[in-house]
C-alpha cells in the first residue's frame, strides 16, 4: 500500500540520517533524498516550528502511527468499494453509534432476514434469495461498519497517550482532534447515505440505491480524511522539504504552481466517481473511445434544470468523468512536461515521474472497468487507483512546499548535481 510505502521510506531515511547506514544494514539513497529535517542540527532547529517537541523517537513514534492510520482510512474506502459493488450496503437496516454484535444464533439470522426482505432492495432486486446469500452480504456490510469503529478506537488511543505525555504541539493537537470529530461524524454520513437506499424508489420500474449526492458526501468525507492524516504525517515526519539550493527551492516552487491546480483535477475527477457509481453509470455506454454509436449522447441534457444532468443524468456523469480524467491525464503528463528542464530536486522529479505511470495506470483500469461491466476487481481496483493516485498528488505538493527561513539561510547558491551528491 502506498501510504505504508512512504512512511517506511520516510522512516528509513530518518535512520540513516541519524545513525548511518553501518547501524541500520541497508542503503536507500532514493528515500534518503526525501528527508530533511533529519539532517538540520540543534542550532538550524530553532526556526522550524516542529509538530512533536519531544525530540527524534517521539517523531518517530507519532509518524508510524498517523501512517498507519492513513492506511486503516485507505483500506475503508477500498472495503467500502468492495460492500457497493457486492449490492451489501443495504444489507444491515437499522444502525447503532456504538455499534452491536452480529446475529449469533439460527433465530437471529432469521429476525435479520426478515428485516432485509422488508426493504426495497429484497422486494425489486434480491427477491427470492436464500439465506446464506444475505449472511455474505451482512458479513460484507458489518465488517465495513465495524472496521470503521476499529479505526476510532486505533486513533483514539494512541492519541490520548501522546497528549498526555505533552509529545504534541497545540497545533498538531487541534488538527488531529478536528481529524477524529470529522471520521466520528462519518458514521453518521454513512448511515445518512444508507437510509436514501431503504426508502421506496419514486419509480417502480427504478432499482432501489442510494442517493449519488449522499454517496458523493460519504466518499468525499473518507477521501478529505485520508488526505489530512496522510499529510499531517508527512509534516511530522519531513518539517522540512528536501532543498539542498536555493536553485533547487526555485525550481520547487515552480513545479508547485503546476502542482496545485493538477491535485485540484485528480480531486474533482475523483469525486465525480461517486456521483458514477451513484448513478450506476459504470454499467450503461460500455464501449469505449464512443458511447454507444456516438460521442456525445442525446440525452446528455434531457433533465430540468440542467444542473440535475451533471449529478443524476447516467449519461451524463459518465460523460463528465471521461472527459476529467483524460483532463487529469493531460495535465499530469503537462507536468511533467513544463518540468523536464527544470532544476529541480531528484526525488521531486521521481513523483512526478511516478505520478505520469500511476495516472496512466488509472485510466487504463477504469477503461478496463467500464469494458468488462464493472466487475469487482477491477472496480475495487479502479477505486484504490483513484486514491493512490491522489496520494502521489499529495506527497508531491507536500514535498514541493517552502522551506522555513532558517533552511533558507543556510542553502547555498550553486544547485549540487545527481552525481556531486553520490561523491
């Protein structure tokens, strides 16, 4: 997994930064690139506003755990993928906030069934189905409920201690609280999307699902924490961006003009996934470059107001999430082209190198998906892309960010080569 992946980087450079690569028994000069703060002394320390003040082993400590926890919210978007495209989210009707336990005895799982054979999805999709079938669906939806609460519990803890022992500044302490409030809260958008999909569609000839703005809320939630930890783990770990000149610190924030505006597009084009499985657009217009017999369908904007087209259209959410991501196409490769010349710092030039294959990567797997009627797989697949692809983004403006003036200062003039490096 990508975010376990950095952090290990993160940390082995940290190591050998701090001991030297005879103590820890291994070399990684690409990851080594990538950690600053590591090699700033005491005396360069004292105007870099550091997020853990309890010195090297507690920065350590915290950033193990916030990736970790990164990677707990990146395996709950996957799980959940996996729970909507196995028709499992509807499964369980009722919901509690501390949760319960699973039906334990033969009469339990009948009370269950009987529950589910009320709603409309049993009524008008699953109707007739057996018994063990609705156990896989529970078993799918319950564990994605309670991997959740797992993570509250995996956070809170941790957190609780750190605080104690005074390892935290006020600010680090805020925006991990604000964190934790925002994925307690998801629990309640998750039900929230949940009872869209119990109520009777206004259509009988309409699949019960759940509401594609609700959905659209819930993913988007799950993806703003995802980004928060991943990030606020990456400032402990690297309070400082990798600059070893002041030509290089200029090249760096030219990359993040372009930066920006691009993590923007990756953003957008994932969230209008949402609104795609929302609407079950992955399985109409399976042809691709075409839709259908023609590029543009008629239909395209048969709905009053037309904004209505862009959120609940089949058509046209598929439409949109086709041309955004050959635009997130585009315009990452654009990236990398407007910085091939640039002077800039090796492992600056690694992401963006990297980001080009993973954006490729993507588009192939979701035109994949849409060829294949969006089998599991490779929906699931297509869903980790998204937000692989969007931690790249975030690693890169993270990596491309200012340094602190006292950095600054002590940068010299004339950027140092690739090879002046390895000598």
């Amino acid at each position: 997994m990508l975010t376990v992946f950095v952090g290990w980087c993160i940390f082995a450079s940290l190591e050998l930064k701090q001991h030297g690569p005879e103590s820890t028994g291994f070399s990684c000069p690409s990851s080594r690139n990538m950690c600053t703060a590591a090699s700033i002394s005491p005396s360069n320390k004292e105007g870099l506003k550091l997020l853990v003040t309890a010195g090297p082993r507690a920065q350590k400590m915290i950033g193990i755990w916030l990736f970790g926890s990164a990677a707990w919210v990146f395996s709950m978007v996957i799980l959940g993928g996996v729970t909507r495209l196995t028709r499992s989210g509807l499964s369980m009707t009722d919901w509690k906030f501390t949760g319960s336990l699973p039906p334990l005895s033969e009469e339990q799982w009948l009370v269950e069934f009987e529950k589910y054979k009320q709603s409309p999805e049993y009524k008008r999709v699953n109707k007739g189905m057996n018994i063990e079938d609705f156990k896989f669906i529970y078993w799918m939806e319950y564990a994605h409920r309670m991997w959740g609460r797992g993570l509250g519990v995996m956070f809170a803890l941790p957190f609780s201690y750190f605080a104690r022992k005074g390892y935290m500044t006020v600010q680090l302490g805020l925006r991990l609280s604000a964190l934790f409030a925002l994925g307690a809260g998801q629990g309640l958008i998750g039900w929230w999307m949940v009872k869209s999909g119990l109520e009777e569609p206004a259509c009988e000839y309409v699949q019960p699902r759940v509401s594609p703005y609700r959905l659209a809320a819930h993913l988007t939630s799950a993806f703003a924490i995802y980004c928060g930890l991943l990030w606020t783990a990456l400032s402990v770990v690297m309070p400082e961006p990798p600059s070893d000149s002041v030509a290089w610190v200029r090249g760096a924030a030219k990359v993040k003009r372009l930066a920006v505006p691009v993590s923007f597009i990756v953003g957008i084009t994932a969230i209008s996934g949402a609104f795609v499985a929302g609407n079950d657009a992955g399985h109409a217009f399976n042809t691709f470059p075409k839709m259908g017999d023609t590029w543009i369908p008629d239909d395209i904007l048969s709905m009053e107001p037309i904004m209505r087209n862009f959120f609940e259209n089949t058509a046209t959410v598929q439409f949109d999430h086709r041309v955004l991501a050959t635009a997130t196409l585009l315009s990452i490769g654009g990236l990398w082209w407007a910085t091939k010349k640039l002077d800039i710092h090796p492992a600056i030039r690694s992401l963006i190198g990297s980001t080009v294959g993973m954006a490729a990567l993507q588009v192939t797997l979701g035109i994949s998906t849409l060829l294949s009627y969006v089998p599991v797989s490779l929906g699931t697949a297509h869903q980790a892309g998204a937000l692989t692809l969007l931690s790249l983004m975030i690693l890169l403006s993270h990596t491309v960010r200012r340094p602190s003036a006292t950095l600054l200062k002590s940068l010299g003039s004339v950027a140092r080569t690739p090879a002046a490096i390895r000598s």
